[in-house]
C-alpha cells in the first residue's frame, strides 16, 4: 500500500471536503518541529472561526473540534463558545459523549482524548506510539498462534507503520457506556477498550477489509455496530465471531457516516448519495436526499428525527426514519464538516469555523 501524505489524510478526515479536492493548509500542529503530541493546544480567540471537523451533544453543551486540538464548548445551543484545555495540539476528527459528562475526541497522531467533565477537561487516554507498539505486538501474537500468509501481512504492515511514525489518524469513536468503545482510522486502525481507555486491544486483524481500506464512521443499530468506510467497504460486527463481517454495499463510493435509528440505518456518502438498510446492512434502498454535494454529517436528536449536512452547508432532515428526506433551506450556510441539533439550534461546524442557524425556520 503506497503511504498517504499526511495533509491528504488531514483533508479525508473531512471526508466530503476531500473528495471535492479542496484542499486546507496545514496546521502549525502538522508542520513545526515539535511534536503536536507534546504539546498542549494553544488557547485563541479565533478558535470557534477555525477548523472544525467534529460536533456532538453532551446533555445541555455542545462540544466542537478541530485543528491544532481545538476544543469547543457551549452552554448556549451554539451562540458562544468557549475553548478547553487539551494536553496535545494534534488536529481532531471526532467526537461522542455517551452522557452529559463522559466523552472521546480522536484525531491525528493516532490520538484519543477522554473527559469526564462534559468536554471541559481532556486528558489523553491513546496515542499513535503507544498504538503501534500495541499493535505491533498483538500482530507477532498472532503469527506466533497462526503463521499463516494473511496473519503475516498484517505484521508487515504494522512494522511498517511503526517505522513511520505516530502520524495514523483515528477518525471516528463510539462508546456504548463510559467503559466500552471503539475507534477507527486510516488503514483500517481499529481499537477497543472495555475499561474507559485505560488499555486498548488492537482489531486490526478482526475485519473483513483485505485492502486495509480507511474506516470513516462507526455506529450502533439493532444491537450490532456497523463501519463505513472509503470504496464501498461497509462491515458489522458478529458478535460470536468477535469480528467485523464484510455487508454487500450498494455502490463503490466511499461512505463518510452512519446515521442509525432504532431500526434503521442511513449511510452516506459522494454526492448526495444516501441509501437506507432497515435489516442492519443486509439489503439497501436509495433515498433521494436533495443534497447534490457529498453529505459530510448526520445526526438524529432524541425525537428521532434525522438531519445531514453537505459540503456545501446545505441540510436535509426525515422524519420517517429516513424513508424520505427533504431540504430544508439555510441562509448564508458556509461549507460544512459537522453538523449538531441542540434545542432550537441547528449548528454547522466546517473550515471557516461554527455557525448556528434557528432550527424551527429550517423546517
């Protein structure tokens, strides 16, 4: 596999953003001589006007990411923001909380972030040394149990990794409670942890995905969990096997994020297209989404409606479970990577920054 330039994987951890080709500059983080690892995120004002990639709820706050480890947080639906302390400046991806005080951000150097304060505090729980030395030695476990070929490669190319350097993002998380999660990144870096990031066991090795495709998104539906990812890939975990099967995909584009209902499941991805599983990925249906750019977000808000975004700010929600999809317009929307819901608030997060928008008028 030929290495991606790390400002190609910058640009894909805003999924759509890269597949339009616009292409950001560099961070600081990314091109100084001290390591972003190392150092902690620098407090700006500009903050909430720079990059971000990633937005969620945590009960009544909204917690935003981006560049330079920039984190975000509002107790006002998105009129004021104010910036967290973060021990790293690595530029983030995503973020989740599972309640109103526990959550994950990842991002770049292979970093995963945990606070138990409602995203007003961070403390790093994971970063791309320790994952390549995990990895490196789950995957000699391996072949040491199992020498076949494909347990093989899969070293080769960990130690490969490894003698790059921390430099893999993570670009999605889920927990299911404030103990177990997963992350997912470039190359098909998958981690678990069922003690709160306090160890991280490797999947690398649990998933259908021979080309080591990127891993975009990773969500819950029907008491599973399912990955999209670049080129179609789409896996479910098999609970018995404890291990990502491959799903049939309904087109070869890359998926950039999962919406999922209690039954349902949206996928979404290249130029407005959106399709619909209502059997956990086994069988898909293609919604008309009236979003004519590639959707880089989606959410659904405790009601259970469903909101996307596009790259170019535009937004569509459902009502039906994603049966049907309508456009709702927006003025003066921005380009957008992230996207939140919070009381009356809709709120856009992309590389010129947060705007916040009255939801009611959307509708």
């Amino acid at each position: 596999m030929i290495p991606i330039p790390r400002l190609q994987i910058a640009v894909a951890a805003v999924a759509a953003v890269a597949a339009a080709g616009l292409l950001f500059a560099a961070s600081p983080a990314t091109t100084t001589g001290s390591d972003p690892l190392d150092r902690p995120a620098r407090i700006s004002p500009l903050a909430p006007r720079a990059l971000v990639t990633g937005l969620a709820s945590a009960g009544d706050r909204l917690v935003a990411v981006g560049q330079r480890g920039h984190v975000l947080v509002s107790e006002d639906a998105g009129t004021t923001w104010v910036q967290s302390k973060v021990p790293v400046s690595s530029d983030l991806t995503a973020v989740q909380f599972v309640d109103a005080r526990v959550g994950h951000a990842v991002g770049h150097d292979g970093v995963v972030l945990r606070s138990e304060d409602g995203g007003r505090s961070w403390k790093r729980v994971l970063d791309g040394r320790q994952a390549n030395r995990l990895l490196v030695d789950h995957m000699q476990q391996r072949v040491a149990a199992d020498p076949s070929d494909a347990n093989q490669a899969l070293l080769d190319e960990a130690r490969r990794n490894a003698g790059l350097g921390p430099d893999k993002p993570f670009l999605d998380v889920w927990f299911d409670s404030a103990d177990e999660g997963f992350v997912v990144g470039a190359y098909n870096l998958i981690f678990h942890t069922a003690d709160g990031g306090r160890s991280w066991q490797p999947w690398f090795d649990r998933t259908d995905n021979p080309r080591l495709f990127n891993l975009y998104a990773i969500r819950p539906v029907g008491g599973t969990l399912v990955i999209a990812g670049e080129g179609g890939l789409l896996l479910r975990l098999d609970a018995e096997q404890q291990r990502f099967i491959a799903l049939p995909s309904p087109y070869e584009g890359s998926w950039f994020g999962l919406v999922a209902t209690q039954d349902n499941l949206l996928a979404f991805g290249m130029r407005g297209n959106v399709w619909l599983s209502a059997d956990r990925g086994d069988t898909w249906q293609q919604v008309d989404s009236g979003l004519r750019a590639s959707i880089t977000a989606g959410v659904r808000t405790g009601d259970g409606q469903i909101w996307l975004a596009d790259q170019s700010g535009a937004v569509a929600s459902s009502t039906d479970g994603g049966y049907s999809l309508h456009a709702q317009p927006l003025a003066a929307a921005l380009p957008a990577a992230a996207l939140a819901l919070q009381g009356p608030a809709i709120v856009l997060g992309g590389p010129r920054g947060l705007q916040r928008f009255d939801s009611e008028g959307a509708r």
